[in-house]
C-alpha cells in the first residue's frame, strides 16, 4: 500500500491514474479537497477497490496516525501543498498552515509509525516529499541551472513555505534517521491543470475570447516539464532514489512565458480556428508584473539522469500539443472546476464547502 497525499490535485491526480496503469498495488489518497482538489478528475476509479479516497487534512495528525496504522504503508508521497504563487502572495497563512505545519504533522505522524515497524519493513520505507524549483529562488541570465547543491533562497511566500517544508523533512532524516526522499520539479503543465495556472488559463481564456493576461515583459523564464514526466521521476525516485538525498527533475525546457503563450496560440489556430477569422494572439494582453516576479529559473537534472537512468519522454513540443488538445476534448471537465458546480457536488458527497 502506498499512502499518497494531494491525490485528487493535478499533479497527484495524474500520479494516481499513472500508478494503476501499471501497478495493482493499492493506494490511499488522502486530500482535503480545496478548490485545486478534483474528483472528477479521478471519476475513472469509481469502484476501483485498488483505489481508497479519504477527505482530509495532512495538518491532522491524529487522523494521519490513524490511517497510517490502519493500512500500513511502505511509503508516504507527499503532495499535497497550496500551490499557486499568486494567492500565496493575497493569503500567505493558508500556505504557512498547509506546507509548513502541514508536513511537520504529516512528517511526525510517519515517523512514529516507521519507528515502529519490523526491521526489513522499516529499511524499506520511504517518505517522498514533493518539492519545486522555486525553492531555489531567483537566477541570472547567465548563471548555471539549479543543481542539489545550490543554496535555498525562496522569494515568493509559496517558495518559502514550500523551503519550510523541504528543511523539516531533511531535518526528520538527520535527526530520526526517516527515509526520505525529496524532489525539486520545474513548472509542470499537462492535463487536468487548474485554470489558474499560466498554460490551462490561456487555452480557456483564447476560447472564451477574452484576454490572454502575460505579466511585465513577458520574459520570465521557466523550466517546462509534461506531468506524466515528473510522476515517471517521482516513481524513479521512489524505486531507486538514495534516503536522505534530493533529486532535482526539469525537461531542459527553458522558456520565456511570452514563447509559451506564442506557442499556444499558434496550436489553437491549427486546431481551432478562431470564429471571427485572425490569430489568438490579437487576444494577448500585457498586464502589471508579480510582486517579486522571479526572473528565471532552470533546474539541471543531471543527477536523477546519471544516477536513477529517468530521461523525460516528451519534448516540450510534443508535451504541449497533446496539452492544448486535451483541453479542447474536455470542455466539460474546465466547465465544472470553473462553474462551482463542482464545489457543492464535493459539499453534498462530503459535507463542508
Ligand atoms: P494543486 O494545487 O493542483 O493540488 C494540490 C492538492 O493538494 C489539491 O488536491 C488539494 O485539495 C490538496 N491539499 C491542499 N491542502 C491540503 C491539506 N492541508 N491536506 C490535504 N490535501 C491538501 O498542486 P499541484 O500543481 O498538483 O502540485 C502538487 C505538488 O507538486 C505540490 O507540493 C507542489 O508544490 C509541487 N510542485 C508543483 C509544480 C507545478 O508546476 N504545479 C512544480 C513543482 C512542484
């Protein structure tokens, strides 16, 4: 049994269908559904007995204890977080609450569990904690990508609680000797993304005809990994990944959000043409920068690709292509998570908003 956190956001959605493509291993996903949390997304597993869905909080330890020592585990992933930069910086206390305390509990919970599990049990255990690039803060145009080694410096109140989290469960190995593992991914895009996010909140805004909002100058740069590449690395790392180790995963896709954006509109009036005739683009608006918009990231992933043998299946160009057509063959699923539709659907199956 795998006992995974996050379960029904993007990325631990898309880890979820993954796993029981090839896997019959058993996973309880436990997430407090916030309004990234989506189970429709999941709709797939409806009576899959391999599949156990529980509604709840990581920062409930009691609960986490409990689960734990009911289905007992040989590993915790972690990905559970608040994640999206902007609300951070409006509600900085959601994301304290949730990465920092959060993990701690979620942390401290596993680690009285793994303390008391039989020898060959504990040395098989792992705890894997999903980070970001971000944590790394902000880099120069000329300067080398981010490896391992690279000192912390989070800029943004998503980063710093996410580096909160990341330095508590390097600390639970130092201290307790729980093996963990942690991974620093680039920007994942793919399907199944909250719209809120730079690459979904085109697409949908292009088919609505409504603005297609670019921060400052538009040349930001990021590192652009397909999703179904950072959970083929999370599965690497969590088959062969060293405890006590941190593995940096990227797609050497470096991109200014400007070419992302070009990119898009460039897709979509190859797949969907615009009604009125012309280009997406003419739909491109330049508004006021982030708060501490950090420049530029770039992660080298040199590590996980010498030591753990992962290499990314996509390039960005095909990783994007199937992206912009996934959301034109699922308007009902972007229809849902933006209606509120779905948010009393999770208050009638669950109780609470
Ligand atoms: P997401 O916001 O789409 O999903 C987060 C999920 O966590 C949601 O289902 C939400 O309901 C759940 N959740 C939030 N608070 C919770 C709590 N207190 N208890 C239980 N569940 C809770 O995020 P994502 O993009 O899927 O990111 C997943 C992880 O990957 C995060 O840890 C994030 O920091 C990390 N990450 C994301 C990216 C990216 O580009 N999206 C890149 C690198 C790392």
């Amino acid at each position: 049994m795998i006992f995974l956190t996050g379960g029904a956001g993007f990325i631990g959605a898309n880890f979820v269908l993954e796993w029981f493509r090839d896997h019959d291993e058993p996973l309880l996903n436990l997430d407090k559904l916030t309004y990234a949390g989506n189970l429709e997304t999941l709709s797939s597993l409806q009576g899959d007995a391999r599949h156990l869905f529980v509604r709840g909080d990581i920062a409930d330890g009691e609960l986490v204890e409990q689960l734990l020592a009911r289905h007992r585990p040989r590993a915790v992933l972690n990905f559970a977080a608040e994640s999206h930069v902007d609300r951070s910086i409006h509600g900085p206390g959601e994301f304290i609450q949730t990465n920092v305390v959060g993990t701690f509990r979620l942390l401290d919970a596993t680690r009285r569990y793994w303390e008391g599990l039989a020898p060959a049990e504990k040395g098989a255990f792992r705890f894997l904690h999903v980070s970001t690039d971000e944590v790394y803060g902000s880099l120069g145009e000329h300067d080398a990508a981010f490896t391992e080694s690279h000192g912390y410096a989070p800029n943004s109140p998503y980063s710093a609680s996410k580096a909160g989290s990341d330095h508590l469960v390097r600390a639970w190995h130092h201290t307790y000797g729980l093996p963990v593992l942690t991974t620093h991914c680039s920007n994942n895009y793919g399907p199944f993304q909250f719209p809120e996010k730079l690459v979904p909140l085109m697409v949908v805004n292009a088919l609505a005809g409504m603005p297609l909002p670019v921060y400052g100058d538009g040349l930001n740069v990021r590192d652009w990994l397909y999703v179904h590449d950072h959970c083929s690395a999370v599965r690497r790392v969590l088959e062969a990944g060293v405890p006590g180790q941190t593995y940096n995963i990227g797609g050497w896709n470096e991109k200014p959000n400007i070419e992302i954006v070009h990119t898009i509109c460039r897709l979509l009036d190859e797949l969907r043409p615009r009604a009125g005739g012309g280009s997406y683009l003419e739909q491109l608006a330049y508004v006021q920068d982030r708060r501490g918009h950090d420049r530029r990231y770039a992660i080298d992933a040199g590590r996980i690709e010498r030591e753990l043998g992962w290499r990314p299946a996509e390039t960005f160009e095909s990783g994007i292509r199937k992206t912009v057509q996934w959301y034109l063959d699922h308007p009902d699923w972007v229809a849902h998570v933006q209606s509120g539709e779905y948010r009393q659907w999770v208050a009638l199956q669950y109780g609470g908003a």
